[in-house]
C-alpha cells in the first residue's frame, strides 16, 4: 500500500494533468500559436508545481514537528515542547491537542513522581525492613531498616543476587536460606509494574517480636482474669478475719486470724505486682540527654564502681521510666558480682539508626537465660521476679528492644532505643 506522500503526489499529479489539458484546449479555442501553447501550459505547469512543493514542505514541518513533540512525550521530557504556527483551522487544533496532552501527561507524571516519592519516604520510617527486587531478582531499593538484617546500608549491596543475600524464590514463595534468618523474619511479597519494568516487593516482619505481642496480651488477659477473681474472694475474707479478730478472746485465735489477714494482703499485693509487670505504661518520650541519667543512676550505688563511655549523648526516651530500667538491671549486676570492687561497664553508642546503651558486668551470669523473663520466675533468695519483665515491658514501648546474654565472664545487658530524628551528631 503506498504511502500518504506517494498518494498524495498522485493526486497532485493527476489533477494538474486535468487542469493542463482544460488550459490547451481554451487557448486552442482561443487561436494560439503552438509556440505560445506549450509555453503557456509550461508555465503553469511550474506554477503548479512550485506551489505543490510548497504546500508539500509546511505540511511536511507540521508533521516533523508533531513527530518530534511525540518522541519528547515517549521519552517523558517534557521541556520541550513546541510553539503553535497557526492560530486557527484543524492544523492548529492539531498542534494545541497535542500541546494540551503533552501538559496532560505532564502533570500526570508530576503527581506520580510526588506520590512515588511520598511512598519512598514512608518506606524509609518503617522499622520493618523493605526490599524491592527487578525483573532479575537483583536488589533494586531497600530501606534503613535493610541493616537489621544483614548489618550494612543497603547501598553496599545494590544489584546484590539472591545467593548473595541468603533468598530463595520457588513458585512466588520467598523464604530465608539462613537458618538463624529463617527463625527470626517472615517474608510477605507482591508485584508492581514502574515505567515498564516488573519488581518484586519485599517485607520482612520480625516473628519474636509478633510472638511477643500474642505473649503480652495472653499475659494481660490471663492477669484481669486471674486479679478479678482472686480480690473478689481475697477481700471479704481479709475483712472478715480482721472483724473476728477484735472479738476472740484465744490469744492463738486471734493469732491465727491476723496470720489470714496478713496472707490475704500477701497475696493482693502478689496479683497486684504480677498485673504491674505486663501493665501498658504511660510512656512520654522525647529527647534526653544520657549523661545525667548514667550520673543519676551512679550516684544510687555510691559503693559501686563503674566505667563510663558515652559515645552516644543523646537518645529517644522517657526518662524517668529509663532510669528505672537502669537501675533495675544494675542492681541486677551488683547483685551478681562474685568479687567485691568489680567494676561494671556502662556505655552507649550509635548504630545502625539506633542508640545502644549497654551494662557489662563480670559476675555470675543469667543462670537460665531461657526463663528470666518468666514473671516472677527468681534464682535469687530475696528476688520478686519482675524486674527485667516490667524492664523489657517499658523498653518494648519505647518501640525498642531488650535483649540479655551471657559473656565469657558475667553478662550483657543491651537497650536499643530509637535515635533522635534531628540527631546529626553521628
């Protein structure tokens, strides 16, 4: 099929033709001279086709323009965009559609690019780490939280494989091959097209922290029921005893009777410090500077002596209820010293977006790291049990964690806490 110029040209041709032969035929009626016949017919002939290539080149600009504004719109440069030569007729309409789209897909692309970008950032705030893949399984994009997997920015591993970062992908279901990856993160994954191209969407959730929730309001609801049922039978019997006690005349009665209400109390205060352990607390954090609250928490052991690096001066926290925790676990620490003027080491430092305040002691360790934070589960004589649980509980509503170990002499206990958003300092 030919094309539109060759159809054109052809048109062109066919009806010049028509008017050349018209034109001979009216000056033969007219008596001219051959001569002056064929110079006539010339002449027109090169009228006509001066004006055919006229049309033909502004036509041809209007299309090459046209052409070059679509190849600005399909490469989304939208700079530049051309100048209408005409202000009326269809080529003018043309050329103003074609402006119009042009602006159209503009401001589309603006309000794409402003929602992408809205997303990313949401992306990069999330504690949870994000990974978007391409069409090759090739790290594309991850967010800050890529570090508590695998404890680098996630720019050092841009276009990392699969294999490098410990993946599988088997019939759209990704799982860790790290085993120790494996038993701490779940993978969720989904598909989304960008500019023509395919990417997987990666989130990993963190299980012990999910399990932890579940175990938390398992605990909380377990506490109501037990507090509930216990002070409704606890509280007319130690009323009762105690109004009996005034009316015995048996000094071992009335003995007997004070050492029921004494255990009633016991045993409130027992369900009360048991429901304080798992309580959700009112936790108002803002930024603190750390140095004071080490100082504050030195000055309570005054016979205790402690090394100090506060490499971190500031963090995200409530103070009063962390200098709580500190207290609790350098008692803790103290309490398991095995020699007399041992020092314990109190520092804190930034990593990884977070700030990690750490307590070393050297003493005996946890005995059962497995069940220390068991509620009231004590290896100590005079412990209650609850102190690293309520510690933990005000931690993990920090939005931060708590986590206990055993070194090759004593133990180490480590509180990460967010770091302050406008912290430059590191």
């Amino acid at each position: 099929m030919a094309n539109f110029e060759q159809r054109q040209a052809r048109y062109i041709g066919l009806l010049s033709l028509g008017i050349l032969i018209l034109l001979m035929i009216s000056l033969w009626q007219l008596g001219l001279s051959p001569v002056w016949l064929v110079v006539s017919c010339l002449l027109f002939a090169i009228v006509l086709l001066l004006g055919y290539r006229r049309q033909k080149i502004q036509l041809m600009q209007v299309l090459a323009r046209a052409n070059w504004q679509l190849e600005a719109i399909f490469a989304e440069d939208f700079n530049q965009q051309i100048k209408a030569q005409y202000e009326s007729g269809e080529v003018a309409l043309f050329e103003q559609q074609l402006v119009a789209l042009s602006e159209h897909l503009h401001r589309h692309k603006s309000r794409y690019n402003s929602q992408i970008f809205i997303i990313y950032q949401l992306i990069d705030k999330l504690d949870m780490p994000v990974m978007v893949f391409d069409q090759d399984h090739s790290l594309s994009y991850s967010n800050n939280a890529f570090e508590h997997l695998y404890h680098q920015p996630w720019q050092t591993m841009k276009g990392a494989s699969l294999d490098t970062l410990q993946l599988t992908c088997k019939n759209d279901l990704w799982q860790f091959t790290n085993r120790n990856l494996a038993r701490h993160w779940q993978l969720h994954s989904s598909e989304f097209k960008e500019r023509e191209g395919q990417y997987v969407l990666l989130i990993a959730s963190n299980i012990r922290q999910r399990l932890r929730e579940n175990e938390l309001q398992a605990w909380q609801q377990l506490i109501r029921v037990i507090s509930h049922e216990i002070n409704n039978s606890l509280t007319p019997v130690s009323s009762l005893a105690q109004s009996l006690s005034g009316k015995m005349t048996v000094h071992r009665d009335s003995q007997a009777l004070h050492v029921i209400k004494q255990r009633c109390e016991h045993l409130q205060s027992f369900v009360g410090r048991y429901a304080k352990a798992s309580e959700h607390l009112e936790v108002s954090p803002s930024v603190i500077a750390l140095q004071p609250v080490f100082d504050h928490v030195m000055q309570l052991f005054p016979e205790q002596r402690f090394k100090l690096d506060c490499r971190a001066p500031r963090c995200m926290a409530d103070q009063q209820l962390l200098q709580q925790v500190l207290i609790n676990v350098c008692k803790n620490a103290i309490e398991s010293q095995q020699q007399p003027h041992t020092d314990i080491v109190l520092s804190s430092a930034y990593s990884q977006e977070k700030v990690v305040i750490s307590i070393r002691d050297y003493g005996a360790g946890f005995a059962n790291l497995d069940n220390v934070f068991t509620p009231f589960y004590t290896t100590k004589h005079t412990g209650q049990g609850i102190g690293l649980t309520l510690s933990r509980n005000i931690i993990e509503q920090h939005n931060g964690e708590l986590l206990l170990e055993n070194t090759v002499q004593g133990a180490r206990v480590t509180i990460i806490l967010p770091i302050p958003v406008d912290n430059n300092s590191h």
